[in-house]
C-alpha cells in the first residue's frame, strides 16, 4: 500500500503529507484501551541513547496505524520509539516502564479502565497506550510538542510546576533525541510535527 515506503524520501515533508491522506483512509486494528488516563503520574521512561529505526522496520505499519489512530504524526510516534526503546517490544525500565513506547502497566490498566489490564509490553498495546497518552499530553498543553515530550518523560506535573520544559538534563536530552530522530525521518525539526484534530473526548 506504501508503495516506496521503504526509501528514505517516504519521510520527507510532502512525501509524509501523501502517506497521511492514504493512511486515514485505511481501516486500522482496534484499539485496546478505552477510559482515561491519570496524567499526574510520571511517565517512567528507559534512557537509551537513540539508533535510528530503519525504513523497512518490522513495526513501522503497527506505529503508523497507532499514530494515526490518535491524530498523531506517524514520524514523531517513530521518533518516541526509537528513543525510548531502539524499536525492542522487551525492553524493560529500571521504573517498570516497559515496551516499544516505556509505558507503565498501571497506565495501559487506567487507560483501560479495568485492573485486569492487557499485558502493557504486547506491541499493540503498548503503541495505542503510549500514542492515546502523548496524544491526551498534546492536548494538554496546547499542541506544544517538547510540553508534550517533556511530560512524557517527566511527568506532566513538573511541566506544570516549572510552567515551562523542566530544568532536567535527562529531560533535556530527552527532548533533543526525538527531535533528532524526527528530523532524520522527515528533515523537519519538532515544530513541523503535524497534529491532527481528535475529538476530545475520545482522550478522557
């Protein structure tokens, strides 16, 4: 359906625009989580240094589907990922964080809305819980991406505390990997990253 997904251009500024459109018109799994997350908890994240994912990754379509499902840009979920965990669906945080996205099981549980939560580090799982989360940050803070991010990675209650990006180094560098990886995928900086309209409720 990609056509030429696989060479480097696909993430280029016009080329993604053209993969969106054909995107949002393609029928996508169901999504496993359903109730609302508790956005005072910090996100417990694995600090990895960041290996850009390649254009035939095995998980792109599962990412882009996620992403797409959440209104997000499919190149700013690949960039998260391969940040967060170099693209390994077993990769575990020193906090629990776990999976391709580092989400807590007890955040995909309150998404959820069940104790009886699916496994957190099942690749679907993850990715919709991970993109539903970013994507509720997004609107949060007003569509500001490295808001976004660094409550991601900090917790959405220091960014509110410091009103701004919290003054952590791993924050910091957080921020500068997905931003790095995000323009190698589309040669944009963060800025450019597209967010689309979600109804708000489907966030809560």
């Amino acid at each position: 359906m990609y056509g030429g997904r696989q060479a480097a251009s696909l993430w280029g500024s016009f080329a993604l625009g053209c993969l969106l459109v054909t995107l949002l018109e393609r029928p996508v799994p169901d999504g496993a989580a359903t109730a609302a997350s508790d956005e005072s908890r910090p996100h417990a994240r694995l600090g990895v240094e960041g290996v850009p994912l390649t254009s035939s990754s095995p998980r792109e379509d599962q990412v882009i589907a996620a992403a797409v499902r959440w209104g997000l840009d499919p190149a700013l979920v690949l960039a998260v990922v391969e940040t967060e965990s170099r693209e390994d669906a077993n990769a575990v945080s020193p906090k629990g964080a776990v999976g391709l996205m580092q989400v807590l099981p007890e955040t995909v549980a309150e998404l959820n809305g069940t104790p009886d939560a699916p496994d957190a580090a099942d690749p679907a799982v993850n990715l919709d819980a991970g993109c539903r989360y970013l994507a509720s940050l997004l609107e949060s803070f007003g569509g500001d991406v490295e808001l976004a991010l660094a409550a991601y990675n900090a917790g959405p209650g220091a960014v509110r505390t410091w009103g701004t990006v919290p003054p952590y180094r791993e924050t910091k560098d957080y921020i500068a990997r997905v931003g790095a990886a995000y323009q190698r995928l589309t040669g944009l900086d963060l800025a450019g990253a597209t967010r689309f309209t979600t109804e708000p409720s489907a966030l809560l």
